[in-house]
C-alpha cells in the first residue's frame, strides 16, 4: 500500500524524471537551473557536466529534504528570484489538468497550462539567447497550446522525444531562445 505523499515531502524520481535525464545527461555548459527541483535528481545530474548549477524549488522542506545533493538551493515560485542567465533550463512541469491546484508537485491547473506557463514567464528571462530550455508536458495538458505559448515569448520550440505510458504519452520540449 502506498502511503499519499505530503506536498513538503520532493517528488521521488519517476518516469518523467529519467525521461527528462536522457536528455540532460549530454547537456555541457557553464551554468544551469533547475526549476522545481522535487528531489534534486535532475539538479544532481547537470552538476556532473555545469560549473554552477541552481536548483529551486517553491517548498522549503522539500529543498531540505530531498535525495540528492545539491550545492545552490534556491526557494522561490519558478525561477522569480534567480537574477542570472542560464546556458541551459530545464522543468519537469506540474501538468497534470486540474480544476484546482491542490499538489504543487503535479498539478497544472486548467488545461494543465496554468502553472506550466506561470513556469515559462518566470524562466524566459533567464535564459542566455541561444540557451535552452527542456521541459516535460503531457498529452493529458493542453501541450500544443504550452507549446504556441513558449514560441510567442521569443523561443524556436521542437518536440524533441515522445515516450509512451500506459495512459499518457510523455513529451519533451525543447525551446531555443532567439537571439532577438
């Protein structure tokens, strides 16, 4: 029997995490975000190939608590209290369409694109032009409109992977940030 997780508790590492990092594995640069954390899987990943990596995160104790360390832990909403640029971003969104946001862990909002795209104003700004941004979505969301959003706010966006589960198929966004 598995026990609910509480939302001060990281999201452990599951399909959508190791999807996202067979992508980051070969990602090289100087500096890297990762924004919403959970574990810290993913920051802990990026810090074997980036000089600085960020990691945050919206909830105190999760940044306290999760599995994987990571040396910049920053606790603020998407990336708002980040005020450097990045070689590379990457997010494992909350995307599931939900009427109301209970879990921020996992929860979208409306068409799952309410807090994705809370996500994308708070990390556009952060993002070295020609840096990217990785994100995970899902055809449970409304991605085609997540991915029209992420073009308008200045990106070249590409699917870049598809990965099929039992009920959702995973996707993986890349968005290359022009260069003006």
């Amino acid at each position: 029997m598995h026990r609910k997780l509480s939302e001060s508790e990281p999201y452990p590492p599951s399909e959508d995490t190791f999807f996202l990092a067979d992508y980051i594995k070969n990602e090289k640069g100087e500096c890297a975000l990762d924004i919403g954390t959970g574990s810290g899987y993913l920051a802990a990943l990026l810090e074997k190939s980036f000089s600085v990596v960020v990691a945050t995160d919206l909830v105190f104790n999760v940044l306290k608590k999760h599995e994987y360390f990571t040396t910049n832990n920053v606790c603020c909403n998407g990336a708002d209290a980040i005020n450097q640029q990045f070689d590379l971003v990457i997010c494992n969104m909350p995307y599931l369409n939900t009427d109301d946001v209970s879990d921020v862990r996992t929860d979208g909002g409306r068409d799952g694109l309410e807090i994705p795209m809370k996500i994308i104003d708070s990390a556009k700004s952060r993002i070295k032009p020609g840096g990217k941004f990785l994100y995970v979505t899902s055809s449970l969301s409304n991605f085609k409109k997540l991915i029209s959003y992420t073009e308008l706010d200045g990106f070249n966006v590409s699917i870049l992977a598809k990965k099929k589960l039992f009920f959702e198929e995973l996707i993986l966004v890349k968005a290359v940030k022009l260069l003006s």
